[in-house]
C-alpha cells in the first residue's frame, strides 16, 4: 500500500533531506560520500546492523535514483528485508506531492515469519496523522532552511 501527502517545500531540498540517511550510512561506511553516477547504476554497500552481538552485516542496495524524483532502497539482513521507495512530484502551485511505499519482511531461519507492506500494492491512501505531523514538520524545516 502506497501513502500519499501533499507538502510545501521546495523539491530539491525535500529529496536530498529524504535520502540523506541512506548518503550518510554510506558515508560512514567507505569513509567518502558517494559519486552521483554509482548511485544511478545501482549502488551497494554494506552496513554494520546496530546492536548486534556478535557484529552482524546487512546490506543496503540502491534500487532507484531518479533526482528528484524517485528513491528506492533495498536493505537486506539475516533476519530482515525491507524495500523503501518514495516519489515527488512537484504541482502547478510549487506544492509537492510525496508518495511512499515500504515493504517489509522478518526473517527467521531463512523463511519470512512476518510480512508488512505487501497487501493492495496499487492502492494509494492518505498518510496517517502521526506520519503527517511527521512530514509536515520534516517539510517545513527544509523550507525554513534548518535540514
């Protein structure tokens, strides 16, 4: 199931504050931040899973870049897989329209023991409140230019 909203924030720094968590996991990771073109075409690295005894792995495989469009991320662990994706599409009154999808599913044993996301993929609804004020305020943040 697809969530939908409707923020007014500039395009560009809505996207580079949306997928800045992933950059930032990747700048810690290979101690560089990554080159536009390797985030085109597919970008893997891997990540420590926080928390974990004894240090566990996961990996993290950029799905799709479409600046300033379209993000996906894939991020796969022994016990959890998950696929986030998000698309803006900006309107005629300079608002943008947010749309996410988040899939996931846990893992135990090799076999997928909870599932999340996966029922109704072409439906699009509106955001719950908790996840509105949470956008909103991301929004407005990056429209006053604090992120």
């Amino acid at each position: 199931m697809k969530k939908r909203i409707l923020l007014d924030a500039p395009i560009d720094k809505l996207y580079d504050t949306l997928i800045s968590p992933t950059i930032e996991a990747y700048t810690n990771s290979k101690k560089k931040a990554p080159e536009e073109e390797a985030l085109k075409h597919g970008l893997t690295f891997q990540v420590v899973v926080p928390n974990s005894k004894p240090t566990k792995y996961a990996s993290i495989k950029i799905l799709k870049y479409d600046r300033p469009h379209t993000f996906s991320m894939e991020y796969t662990s022994s016990t959890f897989h998950k696929i986030e994706t998000i698309w803006l599409k900006e309107n005629d009154n300079h608002k943008v329209e947010l749309i996410t999808e988040h899939i996931e599913e846990r893992i135990q044993n090799g076999k997928v023991i909870k599932e999340k996301g996966k029922e109704d993929k072409d439906k699009v609804v509106s955001m719950s409140l908790f996840e509105r004020g949470k956008y909103v305020r991301l929004a407005s943040a990056v429209k006053k230019g604090l992120l």
